[in-house]
C-alpha cells in the first residue's frame, strides 16, 4: 500500500502525456504481484516510501528491472534504489535489463552512466493483412 501511494503521488507531480498509463501498469504489477514472480524493494525515510522499484528474474543470466521510482528532491535515491534492489534481490545474475529509456535524454543518460555492456537492437513493427496489400493499404 505504501508504494501505491508513492508511485499514485508520483503521477500526480509530473503531469507527461500517458502518466497515468504507468500508474496503471504499476497497480496491475501489484495485483498480479505472484503470478508473474515479481520481487520489489523500497526505501523509507521517516516512515514515507521515498523510493521503490520492481523487476524479476527472466532467466540464470539476466534480470528485468519493470519499474524504479524515486523522490526526485532527494539526491541519490535513484542511484540508492537501483544499487540496493540488485544487490539484495539480483546479486548473482551476469546483466540487468533496465528496459527502454523511451528517448527521454535524462533516462538514457542515467542508463549510460551504469556502463552498459551493451544496448539491444531495437526494431519497429507494422502490421499488415492481405486485405490491406490487396488494396494497397486502404
């Protein structure tokens, strides 16, 4: 509950298109937290979670890191969740995916910061039927 409130004020201070979007994925993340073999960790200052994050382990070699949300008055949170969630949850795999930074400069320059070994081809993808390429789309 008390990460349901951090990430529902987090939305409710940054006012991007599709915020609320991610508000809901993270109470789906919560809802289904077993069922899809979710593990978490947060950071409370003062009784308040000022930081949270969650990921799960897609294979022996590599976790999945879905979500990482922090107080941004707070410097170094963001750099204290991401440490501490891998140490204690993520300590013995070879990579850590951070997933997409979305092209949001400040979220790809914190991702380079870690020193990645490397970062994944990304593609796009159209659908096309027949009924479309028999008329040409129309």
């Amino acid at each position: 509950p008390l990460c349901r409130e951090t990430a529902a004020s987090w939305v409710e201070t940054h006012h991007e298109e599709g915020i609320e979007d991610e508000l809901i994925a993270i109470n789906l993340l919560f809802d289904n937290w077993d069922v899809l073999g979710l593990k978490g960790g947060a950071i409370k200052l003062f009784g308040r979670v000022e930081a949270f994050s969650i990921g799960e382990l897609l294979n022996d070699r590599i976790a999945l890191i879905h979500i990482e949300k922090a107080n941004p008055d707070i410097r170094g949170l963001y750099q204290a969740i991401n440490n501490e969630f891998i140490r204690h949850e993520f300590s013995e795999v070879e990579f850590i995916n951070r997933e997409e930074d979305m092209g949001l400069p400040g979220l790809r320059q914190a991702k380079e910061s870690y020193n990645p070994d490397h970062f994944a081809e990304k593609y796009d993808a159209v659908y096309a039927n027949e009924a479309d390429n028999a008329t040409g789309g129309k």
